[in-house]
C-alpha cells in the first residue's frame, strides 16, 4: 500500500505537470493596478500564466496601445521584493524583480454613453467594445466570454463603470452570448477595492439600467466580489513602465451570493490573478461566514477543510460535500433554535426584549415573510419560518442570514484605510495660520520649493507628519467611526457575530494594538453609551417609547447612561496620534508621495516661494470625501446620533473639504437649524455615497434596500420603489 505521503506527492506533482485551467480576464480601467496585472499576468514566458487570457477594456487608448495604436503596448513592471509584506522597510533586505507582458487584446470604449444608447433592443445592431470585451465575440483573441470582470479604477469611478457593465450585460444575456447552458459557472464582476459601498451600487446601476422585458432571472449567473484593501502600492509616470513598491499582506474579499460555490469559484480565479501561488498568500473570505478570527462563524474554514481530506475529482463535487457539511449543521442548529422558541411561546415565557433578542434581523429574513403594518417589519409572536430542506442541507446557516454578502461589504466600506487617512492628511497639511481667509476658501499656502528641497510638498512625509493630521485620523478613526461601526453591526448582524468589527483599523498590526488599549469599536460603543443610544432609538421607533426600559437589561435607573463622544474616551490618545503621524511621514514606501496640487505661477516671488492650493479634482478628494467619510456621517445620522455632538472631528473636516470643492455633501454649520438633517438636507448628498442618498434614511430601510438583489433580480420590494424616488436616481 501506498503511504498517505506518497499520495500526497504524487497528488502535488501531478497538479504541477498539468497546465492551467484555461482563463479569460478582463480589466476595466486604466489605473496603475491595471498597468501593474499588464506586466505580471501578461507575461507568457510564467508558466503560472498559461491558458489565460488578458484582455483590457479603457478609455486610454494611447496608454494601453502602442505607439502606432495598432496593438496592445507591453509593460514593464519592477516590483520591489521585502522580507516582509508585513513589516516594510528599506532597512530590511529587499529585491527587485522585472515583470514584462502585454494584454492579449485591448477595446477602447467612448468617453460618453452614445454608442450604448443607440440600441433599442435590436439584436442586428453590431456590439460595442465594452460588450465585445465581455462576450468574446469578434475579440481578436480565443478566450471566449470573459470568466471574470475587474474595476481596476479609482472607487469614484465605480457607479458610472457598474451602469456601462450593467448595459452591455443585459443586452448580452437578451441576444444569449454569455452562454445558455446552466451548467456555466457565474461571471463575476468586482473591484480590487471595494470601499465606498460597491454593492450598493451595483444594486442601484443594475436597477437603473434594467430594461423592461427582463424577466428577472439571468441566463448566466452573476457574481460579486469586492477586496478590502487594494493588493498593489504601485505608480506609473510613463506609459509602458510601471513601478510595484509592495504589496498589501492580507488579501480579504466580499462575495456575493454567499455560497460553497461563490467562494471556490472566485477563489480559483483571484488566486490566479493575484498570483497567491506564487507568493505565497491565502485568500481570505470576509461576512458572516468568514472564520472565527474574523468575525464569522468558521463555515469557510470548514469549506476548506472538507475539500482536503477528499480527493475530489472536480470542484464542483469538492462544493457539493461542503454544502452538504454546512448544511447539516445547520439544520441541526435551526432545530434546537426552532423548538427552544416554540417551547417558549407556549408556555408565554417571552417577554419583549426576548422576543426582540430572538428576532431574526431583517438582513436575515425574506420580504415576504414580514408583517408591515407601519413600514416596519413586526416580530410579535413571530416564530421562525419552517426551513424547506432543501434549502437546509445545502447551504450553511450563515449564508442563509445573509445571502447577498452585505456584511461583508459593509467591513470593505468601514475598514477602508483610505478614506480616513486622505481627508485628515489634507486638512493638515493645506492649513496656511497667516492667511487664514484665503486658506479657509480654497486651501492655498505657500510653499518654497527651493528651502524645502522638493518641487510640492510630500504628501505623507510633509502632510503626516504635522500633529494635527495625526489627532485627527485616531479621532476619525479610532473613536467615532468606532461608535458606527459597533451600533451598526449590533443592528444588522445576529447577536454573537462581529464580521464588521473583527476588521477595525484596516492594519493587522494596529488591530491589536488598539484591542490591547481597550479601543476597539465594542469598547468605544460600550464606553460612550452610544451603541445602547442606538439600540434604545431603534427599540423605541419598533415597539414604542414604554417598552424600551423593559429591553434595556435591567436598566432601572431611568436615568441616561449615554456619555457620548468626550474628552479621554479614547485610551492613551496623544500617544497614538504621535505613533499615527510618525509612522506614516517616516513610511520609507511612501515618502516619495507628492501632494495633489495646483501652482499659482503668477505668484513666484524672488526667493522662488509659490502659492499652491489644492487640487480638488484628484481621487484624495473625490474618492475619499464622498465615498468614505460622507458614509460615516450618513450612518450615525441613520442610527439617531447627533452629529455635531457625537461626530465633531469627521463632520469639521468633510465641511472645510467640502468649501474647498464648492459643494454641499453635509449641511454647513450657518445652515444647520433646529430639526434638520445634516446630511439628508444637504444639495449636493446625491454626490455621496452615504445611504441617504439612494433615498435610504432609517435603520428599517437600511435592512429593506441589503434585501435587494445586487443585480437587480428581486423584484417587488418596497426598498426598490424608495431607491426610485432618491436623489440620486433622479438626477441619472
């Protein structure tokens, strides 16, 4: 007999002697993530690249062709090797490794919506470059439809490439060339950075663009994905060369529908993308059924447990055993659930707060099955639906909780590091104490290049090293994004999981050291009374003012045990501010980093001091403003906090951002009256991402509109009907 060793080499060397499954890519933009995966997967000479096929679609024609604008340009990758991805630094041995390939085709698409316009539905119409990218059809390369769409595009650039996406898939799966048969495994469509809400829009851009004669069911399937932090620190300056300073150390994604086969799938395919064979690195999946580490309930561990003690043929037999485990599982856990509450119902042992604690939330139930009689779903004498068991033995119950992944996204929304470092970094930096009206308008300060030995200022190395953008980023981020982020997956997720704040912070390192402090988000909501502010706000718009006492856990004092946002609540403050400025100004990966500025050149004086202010047009802003701090604001609004009081810092830098972009994302302090809406009545808040701006302005509506499908599937809920009504929908 042959031992379990030997089985297991001759396993791994056959599955190195054979080639790839064959693969078709497609990227969607022309960032430097895209120029990067030019080099590295259009390499032919890596065996790792063999049978798949790299196409690009763009509105950089004169970048991603050659100069003759005939074929696809080659580039040139150097990528800067550390010791470790997880401790960077040019002290510590490094390596320089050059990547060199092309794309195996390139489709240039318009710059306006025309060339989809022009179709009205009629199949003899040619397909336009977008929709031949996807298809395969008359592509000059063998790949078929594409098995995987990828944004690679700055995250402002997400909903207008979700509507174009959106249109050419309808039109495709009407005219049947994404492929008929079932059998086809999903296409997935995705970001390699998935802040700002990318299931929210998608959501939103597929039911903009959904044609009237869809019949609600796509001929192929579709699937989402979305990473939590982007995988590359890279920059181009020049077309065909690329520079790849690291990468990111955890490779963590969001999927959607949440499923055994999801996740092996996009396993398969963003392994090969992010070259996780060759580097080393293991992909992570985040939600509810995530591993324990991260919040979830471990249904991914054991996914992949059951497919290595089996020698499966093919995936999807290795997929139909893990659902079955799941499944399993969970049946026997909704049987214990399901007659531990009937039980309780007859002998009339539930009281209010015990009905509401065993309540499915919402996220977790489907439209149909609730009562509205007010707008809100009621749970009085609710039991639980009688699980069909079909529906049992294949799917675990943590992806039944939240089919569509929106956890999941929602800790890719509120984890992005970004979003929060940008904003603060700016607001420090453009700060000009001798000229404070005109620095207060626009941003503008002097800067003498010549003294200071650099043509702008670095925008790290200059910008985070003031004091001031550190206070304000451990404010932001460690104090009043943390009390969001703790009401919030109170609200949203079934009690005992946290897939939302097991992420805080982004870093690895800087989670735990927060958790060693005491200042993680359930510390900050605990401590701040917030979360139970939230919690009791929620309670109280459900059930009525009386009964909240009863819920409150034995709270008898009736008096408030909300401390709010003050002084000392975050532990050791200053020390973090000092670590979270000079960690980033000293950052040897990033020092390098200019500002994104505009130069008055008719201000030069004698001694070559300019003034320079800055540019608002770059994604520092209009990713970072909209898409990332909006969202905060929008949320505690949501959930009932007062935003001058709770969430000063955030709401003073979005304001004096905002001034300097000339918009209106949140109401101006002048503006602000008794009983309005900071962010809701502001004029420009469709400009966001904030919830209120798809119409979404309560915690209930909040669950209602998570309950659509992320490609416009669902049909009939009351969510799609506010989402019609938003600001936002009306302006597209």
């Amino acid at each position: 007999p042959v031992s379990p060793i030997h089985q297991q080499h001759r396993a791994t060397t056959k599955q190195q002697m054979a080639p790839p499954a064959p693969q078709t890519t497609l990227l969607i933009g022309g960032s430097n993530g895209t120029s990067t995966l030019c080099a590295i997967l259009g390499d032919k000479s890596n065996p790792a690249n063999a049978n798949h096929v790299l196409r690009v679609a763009t509105r950089s024609g004169h970048k991603y062709l050659d100069d003759n604008q005939a074929a696809p340009r080659v580039w040139r990758c150097t990528e800067k090797k550390h010791i470790s991805d997880v401790v960077a630094a040019d002290f510590l041995p490094t390596r320089l490794i050059t990547h060199v390939g092309a794309p195996d085709s390139v489709f240039v698409y318009g710059g306006d919506q025309q060339e989809d316009e022009k179709k009205k539905g009629d199949d003899d119409e040619p397909l336009n470059p977008l929709e031949r990218a996807i298809s395969g059809v008359h592509a000059p390369d063998n790949g078929g439809s594409a098995d995987i769409i990828i944004l690679a595009c700055p995250v402002s650039a997400h909903f207008a490439l979700l509507r174009r996406i959106a249109k050419a898939m309808y039109n495709l799966d009407r005219r049947g060339l994404l492929g008929r048969s079932p059998a086809r495994p999903p296409i997935f469509i995705g970001s390699l950075y998935a802040a700002g809400g990318l299931d929210w829009m998608s959501r939103i851009a597929f039911l903009k663009e959904r044609p009237v004669d869809f019949n609600g069911t796509w001929k192929r399937s579709l699937g989402l994905f979305g990473l939590k932090a982007f995988p590359y620190l890279t920059k181009s300056l020049k077309a065909g060369e690329v520079s790849l300073h690291g990468r990111f150390p955890q490779l963590q994604v969001a999927v959607s529908p949440s499923n055994a086969g999801s996740r092996s799938r996009v396993k398969m395919l963003l392994d090969r993308v992010l070259q996780n064979n060759e580097t080393g690195k293991k992909l992570e999946f985040l939600g509810l059924s995530s591993n324990e580490v991260l919040g979830g309930d471990g249904t991914c561990d054991e996914e992949l447990q059951v497919m290595k003690e089996k020698d499966y043929t093919t995936a999807s037999s290795a997929v139909a055993a893990a659902n079955a485990y799941g499944g399993a599982k969970s049946a026997m856990i909704i049987a214990a659930q399901t007659h531990k509450q009937i039980k309780n119902a007859k002998e009339g042992s539930v009281s209010a707060s015990a009905a509401a604690a065993a309540a499915p939330p919402i996220i977790m139930t489907n439209s149909s099955s609730a009562a509205t009689s007010n707008g809100h779903s009621s749970t009085k004498n609710r039991l639980p639906p009688k699980p069909a068991i079909d529906t049992l033995v294949t799917q675990s119950l943590a992806d039944q909780a939240d089919p569509f992944s929106s956890l999941a996204f929602l800790s890719c929304t509120l984890n992005s590091t970004n979003q929060i470092l940008h904003p603060c970094i700016l607001v420090a930096l453009f700060r000009d104490e001798a000229n404070p009206e005109r620095n207060e308008q626009d941003g503008t300060i002097s800067w003498n290049p010549t003294k200071e030995l650099t043509p702008l200022p670095r925008f790290y190395a200059d910008g985070a090293a003031k004091i001031e953008a550190g206070q304000l980023i451990t404010a932001i981020a460690g104090g009043e994004m943390y009390f969001v982020i703790d009401a919030l997956e109170r609200l949203l997720s079934p009690r005992g999981y946290d897939p939302i704040s097991a992420l805080h912070g982004g870093e690895p390192v800087g989670r735990k050291f927060m958790n060693i402090l005491g200042n993680s988000p359930h510390d900050m909501g605990s401590r701040s009374g917030l979360t139970n502010l939230a919690l009791k706000t929620e309670f109280a718009k459900l059930y009525g003012s009386e009964n909240v006492k009863e819920a409150a856990d034995g709270d008898d004092s009736g008096g408030e045990d909300t401390n709010g946002n003050r002084a000392g609540l975050i532990n050791r403050e200053k020390m973090l501010a000092w670590c979270m400025s000079t960690g980033l100004s000293r950052n040897s990966r990033l020092n390098a980093v200019l500002s994104p500025c505009i130069v008055d050149e008719s201000s030069r004086q004698v001694d070559g001091t300019i003034q320079i202010k800055p540019n608002t047009q770059t994604r520092f802003f209009t990713d970072d403003t909209q898409h990332g701090l909006c969202i905060s604001l929008g949320l505690a609004e949501l959930l009932g906090f007062d935003l001058e009081r709770y969430m000063p810092q955030t709401l003073y830098v979005v304001r004096r951002l905002q001034k300097w972009m000339k918009k209106e994302f949140v109401l101006p302090q002048e503006k602000v009256t008794a009983g309005s809406k900071i962010v809701s009545d502001a004029k420009d808040v469709w400009e966001t991402s904030a919830p209120q701006a798809f119409g979404v302005k309560t915690v209930q509506e909040l669950k209602r509109f998570l309950q659509l499908d992320v490609f416009s599937e669902t049909h009939g809920l009351n969510a799609e009907g506010v989402l019609r009504k938003s600001g936002l929908m009306a302006r597209l």
